[in-house]
C-alpha cells in the first residue's frame, strides 16, 4: 500500500532542515544520539543534556532530534527533555538508526564529565564508548571532543556562542510554545549566523497558525551573509514550501542534492514531489538515490516500487519491495505492495496472488482489503465468476467482524459486476435499514450512492431525492460525498452554469478542493468532456491527493477531445484499488477503462485488439446499459 496522504510537507522540511548540516563525508553508519541523561543532581545544568545531544547531532551529521520526534504522533508522544534511553530509543529504531547513542553527564571537581555508549541496535551489542570532559559549562568542548572518537571528519556545530546554545537548548525543552518563541529569538539574538534557531522558531510559529511570523522569520535567515550555502538553500526550500510555490520548492530542493548528495531525506523529499506531479521516471530516480544512501529503509523502498512500476519498470518495482519484505518479514504491506505493482502492470494472477498471502499474512491490515483486491484482479481478467467468488469471501469476512457497512459493500461489488438494478435494489435497502438504526453516517453514504447510480442511469429526478435524503443524514464526517452527489444531481446546465454554479455553492478557498471535485463529477455525468478535461488536468497536475481512478477519468476526456497520444500514456496501466474498498466513484472508471482502451486501439488501427477491448467491456458490463451509451457502441463496434 502506498499512502499518498504521507506527502511531505512544511513540517517534513523543517525536519529535514533541522538535521545538521553533514560532514564532509558522512558516517557510513545512520547515528541517532538521544538526549544525554544528567547524573549531576544540579538541576541547573539540565539543559546541557540536550544541548551536548544537538551539538554531536550536528557534527556528526546524524538523524535529527526533530526526526525522531516526529514519530510521537504513532507512538504516543514523550517529553522532550527526558532521558534519551527511556523516551526515544524506538523513535530512533523507527527512524532508521543503524547506531545508536547513549549519553550521560556529571559535574565532578568544576569539570563536565561525558560518556557516549553506541549500540547496535539489532544486536544489542556496544560497539564504542568514547568519554571526554571539559571545563564545566563548555558543552560544545565536550561534544567535539566526543565526536572526535567518533568520526575523523566532523562538521561544523552551528556555533560556537554558548549563550546561543544553551538558549536554544533551554528553548525547544522549555515546553511551552510562547516560551520556546522567546528562548529561540533570544538564540537568534546571540548569534544571528545560528540557523538552527531559524528553524524551529518558523516551526513553532506555524504551528500557533502564524504563517506571516513563520515567513518573517524565514526572510530574516536569508538576509544572513554567515550562513553556509547549504543553510540558505534549506530556507529557500522552506520559504517556498510556505509560499505553496511548488516549482520554486523543487528547484531549492534540487539545488540542495547536489550541495549535499549525502540527505536522503532530501532525495525522498524530491521523490515525493515528483509522484505528485505524475513524474514516475524521475521519483524512481530519485528514489534510487536515497535507497543507495539508506538501502534498509523500507517506507523508501515501498515508494519505489510504486514509482518503479508506475514509470513502466515493474521488475525494478518488484526488486525493492523483495528487499522490503526482506527487512519486515512479518508485515503483509511489502505483499500488498507487491500486489498493486504487479495489478498496475497487468500481471493479474500475480497480483491476486501476492494480494491473497497479504490476507493471509494479516487480515487486519486492510480489513480483509486483500480479498476486495484480489477479486478485483480477476475481474479486471475478465473472470466475472471467479471475482464474485472472491467477493463472496470478503463479504463473508467482513459480516463476520460485524462491519456495519457490509450491506453497502454488497451492493457496490454488483454493481461493478453489472447487475445494476439489483445492485441499486440492495443500496436503497442498505439505506433505508441504516436509517432505521440511526446510523446517519451510513444512510447518508448509501443514499448518496444510489444517487451517483441512478444519475448514470438517466433517472435524474430519484437522483436528485435520494441525494437530498443524503444531504439531510449526512455529518460532518461524510458531507463531502453527500455534497457531490447533491450537486452533479442539480438540473442539465451549459458548463458555464455548472461553474457559476459552483462558485456560488462554495465561495469560500477553504472549499476549493471541494467544489472543483463537485464540478469535475457533473460536467462527466453530463458528458461536457471539453470544459471536464481542464479541471481534470488541474487536479492531475495539482500534487494533492486525486481522487480514485483519476488516470482513466482524465483519459476519457483526452480521447473524447481528439487527444489520442495523451490517453494513450495514461491508459497502460490498470488504476490500484482503493485500501478502503470500492471507491464509490468506481462507476465513473469500471469497467469503462476497457471501453476507453477499444477506442485508443480503434483510433489507432489495430482493429483486433480493438475487438478484444470492447469484448471484455461488453462482458463486464451487464445487461443494464448506462446512459452514457459505451455499451451501444462497443456492442456495434463488434
């Protein structure tokens, strides 16, 4: 499974900006240092702990503390200022740490005592202990001095103010987000040339919702003339993160490889950018970059088997999710993985394979997902029988967990399997029993869905009921669908109506996304692929989350607007399914995608292939014809 929800954004670059600048030659190793625990008794002395921790961080070019914590969000979040060995051990496994690093400190006879054990962590054996001391108060003497033990090729601290480091410290442990603004711009003050400081201080104010703060503080790091060049390029990413200038970020971001090659982070970053923009080849690329950099990473491996396949390389895709699975033997996503690669690719007996041990291997992952999947392998085979099978024991799974939605889920493989008015019979059903056990959230969904079908079906009178119904039960949770089906259910328009429509439903920006989705599904329903197709091409090109089976959407225009070599690239490969179920827009792009490949290959000639096409696109569609007439025609065309 590939999670496009897990973009990165600001927060992940401010991440990435909060690792150190790395040595010269990176440590072959990935370090993490946690928080050096204070044997003193003096509680005065206790930032030193996290001060000694930033400062080998930045040496020694290892994982960043903010990385770390930025697993609390899965793992339950831990103070940051308590010791290293008992709060953030498993972030720094989760991480990726090959290595790491325990420290403790005392004061003994006015000198500042520190002792670093590294671990190894899958053998639990010590492999270095360095201990060093320095006058007491120099924290920055006793961390290069550790380092030293450490690397023969250390990078720069960041400063050597030690008011500025020891604000910083007290700053980001200080718990308290007015605090930490004060302690950081009080760093800033003591060394205006210390980018760390920047860093966190923009993070802090976004984070309260002060993006103009956050941009300010920004703007002030790029004024600086001390910082390296490596520093100003990670706020000129930041800076166009928080501008929303994509290509601008981009370009930051490719400046910052080739300063510092040696970020993986960097180059996952920049793979990320590049699947949002539909840029396959160059994710892979990328992608491979950061794998030859953390070749046990497995959230990189895992996106580049979706990059790999999707740029047409699906033995390269399935090479890295071999080596995921490798890495994480007892977790049913590298087969999962390995599924949707090889589903994308048209090897579908492969797919429903791999699709069926993930099953196998973890029921609860997807929540029997895997059988939904599998069966959707074999019916994009054009297996009908074999698929409702396969249907039939994902239903039988999920009544057996008690999902109250499995009525819902009934009725949506039917209708994929072209026995619509039945399928429309059991949705009106499931709805109506949801309403009678107050289950709005299900009610409203159902409603909503029956709408979208008898909308396909020419009957745009129940439509319209059946989506009022929706709109009434749904919440907040679920409005969204409500809304779509609400609105492409309104009476037949020009295109310009449905887009005043539009703007006038949601004037609002913080309901752009929303009312463009509203907007694309009504001008396809009502067959306007010319004023579709811009609209399409925006939220293909847009970088945020598309919705499910986007590529033969956007295709359907392209050939409806004569652009055949366009639909052509995108039309290669088969849409993934959701891990959620049937995307209640599946009628939208199944089985049409069958349709659409008959009229590219007629378009181009090759007439047999062009039969087989419309064949299984005849076949899967029932005997219920739409109105949007595919069937009619694919039925003449053979």
């Amino acid at each position: 499974m590939y999670c496009r929800a897990a973009r990165w954004g600001l927060a992940a670059v401010i991440l990435l900006a909060g690792c150190a600048t790395q040595a010269e030659h990176a440590p072959p190793e990935r370090i993490a240092i946690l928080r050096f625990e204070n044997l003193s008794g003096d509680s005065s002395v206790e930032w030193q702990g996290r001060a000694l921790t930033e400062l080998l961080i930045a040496q020694l070019g290892a994982i960043s503390s903010a990385r770390l914590h930025a697993f609390d969000r899965a793992r339950g979040p831990r103070p940051i200022s308590a010791p290293g060995i008992s709060a953030e051990r498993d972030l720094a496994i989760a991480a990726g740490a090959t290595r790491i690093g325990y420290g403790e400190y005392t004061l003994r006879r006015g000198r500042l005592e520190t002792r670093l054990t590294l671990e190894d962590p899958r053998t639990l054996k010590m492999v270095k202990v360095a201990e060093a001391s320095a006058p007491s108060g120099d924290v920055l003497g006793a961390a290069t001095a550790l380092a030293r033990q450490l690397s023969s090729h250390l990078a720069m601290a960041g400063t050597t103010n030690p008011e500025a480091i020891m604000l910083f410290a007290k700053a980001i442990e200080s718990g308290d987000a007015e605090s930490m603004e004060r302690g950081l711009s009080q760093a800033i003050a003591a060394d205006p040339d210390y980018a760390r400081p920047y860093h966190t201080l923009a993070q802090v104010k976004l984070q309260r919702q002060d993006r103009a703060g956050a941009q300010a503080v920004i703007e002030q790091a790029l004024s600086r003339k001390g910082l390296t060049a490596i520093e100003l390029t990670r706020f000129e990413v930041e800076a166009a993160e928080l501008a929303g200038d994509t290509g601008a970020r981009q370009t930051a971001l490719w400046k910052l490889a080739k300063l510092e090659p040696a970020d993986a982070t960097v180059w996952r970053t920049l793979a990320e950018l590049a699947m949002a923009r539909h840029d396959f080849r160059e994710a892979m690329q990328a992608c491979q970059k950061a794998v030859e950099l953390v070749p046990d990473d497995a959230d990189i491996l895992n996106l580049l088997g979706y990059a790999a396949a999707q740029a047409g390389e699906p033995d390269t895709a399935l090479a890295a999710l071999r080596r995921y699975q490798t890495l994480r033997p007892n977790d049913a996503n590298p087969l999962d993985s390995m599924g949707d690669v090889n589903l994308y690719a048209g090897r579908l007996s492969d797919a429903e394979g791999f699709y069926l041990q993930a099953q196998k291997k973890d029921r609860a992952f997807l929540g029997d997902a895997d059988l939904l999947k599998a069966a959707t392998a074999r019916f994009l085979g054009g297996d009908s029988a074999g698929a409702g099978k396969l249907a039939d024991q994902y239903l039988e799974a999920r009544a057996a967990a008690k999902d109250p939605a499995v009525n819902y889920r009934r009725a949506q493989w039917t209708w994929l399997a072209g026995r619509r008015g039945e399928a429309l019979k059991q949705m009106e059903e499931a709805a109506a029993n949801a309403e009678k056990a107050s289950w709005r959230e299900g009610a409203s969904q159902a409603w909503a869905q029956a709408s979208l079908w008898r909308l396909a079906l020419g009957a745009r009178d129940v439509a319209a009921q059946q989506a009022q119904k929706a709109m009434v039960l749904a919440t907040p949770a679920n409005a969204g669908f409500a809304v779509v089906a609400y609105f492409a259910s309104l009476p037949p328009a020009a295109p310009e109506e449905w887009t005043a429509r539009a703007a006038k439903q949601f004037p609002q920006p913080a309901l752009a996304s929303l009312k463009n989705l509203c907007l694309l599904y009504a001008l396809l329903a009502n067959r306007e692929f010319a004023a579709a197709h811009p609209l399409l091409k925006q939220i293909w090109d847009g970088g945020g989350a598309p919705p499910d089976g986007l590529q033969v959407m956007l295709a359907w225009t392209y050939l409806e607007t004569g652009k055949t070599a366009e639909a052509a690239a995108l039309l290669k490969g088969n849409p993934i399914p959701p891990a959620t179920g049937l995307s209640p827009y599946a009628a939208f792009y199944l089985p049409r995608l069958f349709y659409l490949r008959g009229r590219l290959a007629e378009k181009e000639g090759r007439r047999d292939e062009a039969r087989t096409q419309y064949r299984r696109f005849v076949e899967l569609s029932g005997t219920d014809p739409l109105v949007w007439g595919e069937e009619a025609k694919a039925r003449a065309a053979l």
